[in-house]
C-alpha cells in the first residue's frame, strides 16, 4: 500500500495514517509504504529485528527490516501489524524487495502461548482443521484457500468462453433430484411458527442437485452451467463426503452421445487445472512439496470397484459409462441397440479420489419418463418440459472438493473447504 500522507512525494492517497514527514522522506524516488498483515516470523539481531508480514494475498510474507529501537515484546508470531516504511531492493536473492520500518504499529496482540499455531512448526491438517476459525492463518491452509479462488474463476471463465449461460438454481425446491432421500427438510422456526408449520404449503428441502432446474433452463438457452452449494444427509463420515459440498453442474441441449458430454467434462477439467498450475505456481508447488498426497480409500462396495478400475487404467482419470438402467435415477435415458438395459450414463473416477463427476443422457421422450417409478404431481412440471419443445439433452456435477482434492493430492475433503459440515458436525 503506497502511502498518502500529502508531505511525502507518493503517487496516491491511500493511507491516512502515515507519520512520516517529507523530510525523513526527502530522497524522491523511494515511496513511503505502509504494510499491513500478520507476523509469521521474528528475529531480533543486535542492532535489527526482521519480520515477516503476511496478508494473505500470496504465499509470500513481506520482510520487515526495523532497528532494535522498534522492538517491541507485543511483536509476536500471529499479530497484527501496520509497518509504514521505505520499500528498498533487497540484498536477499529470495525476495526481490524488503521494508525498511520506519514506524511499527501492533494493531492486534496475539498471545503465543494460547494461540494454537507455533512459529516454525509444521502442522498436520488434521491438526488445524480443530480449529476453523483459525486455520486460515496457516500456510498450507490459506494456499488451499486461494486455490479454491482460483479454481472458482476458472471453472467460471470455461463456462463463459464456451458460451454457457450461468443460471442460480434454488437452494430450497420441493424435488428430490437424485430420488436417495438423502434429503434436509426445511421448516420454519420462530414465534410466529408453530412446531412442524408448513411454511411453503408443500414439503420443502435444501437442494442435493440443480439439475432438474438447469433442464428447464436447458429448453431456453441450450448451455447453461451453475455452480452453488448443494446439501446431502448422508450419515457418513468418510474423508470423501460432506453434508454441504459445491457442485458445478452443466446441462446441455442438443447433445446426442454420451461423447458430446464427456468431452466438455474433459475439457472443463483441463481448462481449470491448467489455469490453477499456470496462476498459483507457488500455493500448488506448497501442495505438492509437503501436503501427503492421500491414496487410503474408504470402505463401501462402490468405492472398492472405483479403486480397482482406476488402477487396472494405470492410475489415470477413468470414464465409465453405460451403467445398468436400473442403478440410475429416474432422469437418465437408455441405450439403445443395447442387449442388456444400460443407461446412458456416465462418471468420471480419478485416482485418490474416486467418483468425481457424474453425468447421463436425460430422458426426453414423454412416454418413457412418464413411465418411470417415483413421478408423482410434485413433477409435472418436468413432464412438461417434455411436453412442448422437448429436445435431446445431457448434462453432469462435478463435485468441486473432490476436484480440489484431486489436483492438490488432499487426503481428507474436510481440508479443501473453508468451514466443514458433515454429520455430528456444524462448528462455527
Ligand atoms: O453423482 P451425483 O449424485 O450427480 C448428481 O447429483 C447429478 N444430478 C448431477 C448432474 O448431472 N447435474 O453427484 C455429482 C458429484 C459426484 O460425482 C461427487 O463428486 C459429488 O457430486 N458429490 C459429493 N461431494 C461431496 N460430498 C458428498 N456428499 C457428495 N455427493 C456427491
């Protein structure tokens, strides 16, 4: 941050809180900085003491270069400081500047004795992730953070670039997408409700897919894409699920083959990966240096066979497709010229990680869905959606922390996603 105290020679008024006068400041080239972040280290010399400050912008902490007279005891590991000072070319080789303090201000104390995290230790995940509210200020786990920004604006560059619409699905629906009942009801609470008062007249649950709502989408704009929280009550604990996770999800019309679908899987997955090693060569280098990469598997039938096939391919992304019609949910459409009923479905297994991204052909012919088990009035109006204008469709979800977990080797999904919701868990 250039400072804007009007007697220094800055370009800009930014910070109001700068001391310093033109004259300390009289050589005209150097600009009068301040510097705001946390302390990650302290070392005090005879005549100096360094700091390295760090505001989460990047993996990089700024060196604090100050005289003794600037120590102060309250310059701990985790506090909070405002350094206003000369940004001078370093001798270091390591950081191209450093900042020569001129004034230290501890704007927020931080007592290292309590404070969970110790200067120079390397802690495990699993060790921070027992505290959510402070484990962003870790290395590894403000990397991770950032990644996940990074990762966020790719997918959504992909889907503009390739001419999707993004559409905000509901959060609240009345439809079970994926027919598991893995569902969280939603009822209102209050004093203006009574226990169990049925808010929205029809039974109302938090989304496990914005699927349905994409196909309806899908009959207007041909590609459309959405990327939101998504909520499943599965009991599980596993290192592979959550109660709350993201997914992106893409539907698209006019798509005849199961091909049409993988190769924009293939290619979003690409686009994302490449961006994320091309932009956060440092966060990702973090990852890979010091984070284990995970290849224990849970336990479930599915999960095994998902293992095995991904190992019998050598270990690479994996698509299998055309899956018995009967294990699909209701939107799926078959085959044809099958011998055995399958469906035109389609999930991407990746090592490590398992199913990553599901996806099908959607049934689009009336007769056949209206056939189909389980479609009471609650989905008529996806019934009409085959009635007027009905095309042939296919989309899928990609579950966004197994993609995060995936490109970064993270053993456990519960250490890719800023505040973990899982069962017996809400903390914060
Ligand atoms: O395979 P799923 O259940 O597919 C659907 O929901 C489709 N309606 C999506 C679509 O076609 N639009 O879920 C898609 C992906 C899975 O492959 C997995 O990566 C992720 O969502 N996922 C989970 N991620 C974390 N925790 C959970 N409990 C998850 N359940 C699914």
């Amino acid at each position: 941050r250039i400072c804007g105290n009007k007697k220094c020679d800055t370009p800009s008024s930014i910070s109001p809180t700068c001391k310093l006068s033109r004259k300390k400041n009289s050589n005209q080239s150097e600009l009068c900085t301040v510097g705001t972040g946390w302390v990650r280290s302290v070392r005090a010399q005879k005549a100096n003491v360094f700091l390295h400050v760090n505001d989460g912008s990047s993996l990089q902490s700024l060196q604090v270069v100050a005289s003794s007279e600037l120590s102060d005891p309250l310059l701990t590991f985790g506090s909070a400081v405002e350094v206003t000072g000369i940004l001078k070319k370093s001798p270091h080789t390591k950081q191209p500047v450093e900042l020569d303090a001129k004034q230290i201000n501890v704007v927020g104390e931080c007592n290292p004795v309590d404070f969970p995290f110790k200067i120079k230790e390397r802690h495990g995940l699993e060790y921070i992730r027992q505290f959510p509210h402070l484990r962003c200020r870790t290395n590894a786990f403000s990397s991770l953070l950032r990644l996940r920004s990074e990762a966020t604006a790719a997918i959504h560059s992909y889907f503009k670039d390739n001419g999707f619409v993004e559409i905000n699905t509901p959060i609240i629906t009345s439809n079970d997408c994926e027919g598991a009942g893995e569902l969280f009801q939603v009822e209102p609470s209050g004093p203006d409700y009574a226990e169990g008062e049925n808010f929205f007249s029809v039974p109302a649950y938090l989304t496990v897919s914005g699927q349905l709502h994409l196909e309806v989408m899908s009959g207007a704009f041909s590609k459309v894409y959405t990327f939101g929280p998504t909520f499943r009550a599965e009991n599980s604990q596993s290192r592979r699920h959550l109660a709350e996770f993201y997914m992106v999800e893409a539907e698209i019309s006019f798509t005849q083959s199961l091909e049409d679908l993988t190769k924009v899987m293939e290619d979003m997955f690409r686009f994302a990966t490449e961006h994320v090693l091309a932009h956060c060569v440092e966060d990702v280098d973090l990852f890979h240096k010091h984070v284990t990469p995970g290849h224990r598997w849970g336990c479930d039938l599915k999960t095994e066979h998902e293992k095995y096939l991904v190992k019998h391919c050598g270990n690479i992304p994996v698509f299998v497709t055309d899956y018995p019609y009967d294990l699909k949910p209701f939107y799926a459409r078959d085959n044809q010229n099958h011998p055995e009923r399958t469906a035109a479905a389609v999930d991407l297994l990746v090592p490590g990680v398992g199913e990553l991204c599901g996806g099908s052909l959607r049934e689009e012919r009336l007769n056949l869905l209206s056939a189909r088990a389980g479609l009471n009035d609650v989905y008529s109006w996806y019934l009409d959606l085959r009635r007027f204008g009905s095309v042939p469709h296919g989309g899928f979800g990609l579950g966004f922390e197994r993609y995060l977990q995936c490109i970064l080797g993270v053993d456990n999904i519960k250490d890719v996603v800023p505040f973990p919701r899982f069962s017996h868990s809400c903390l914060l």
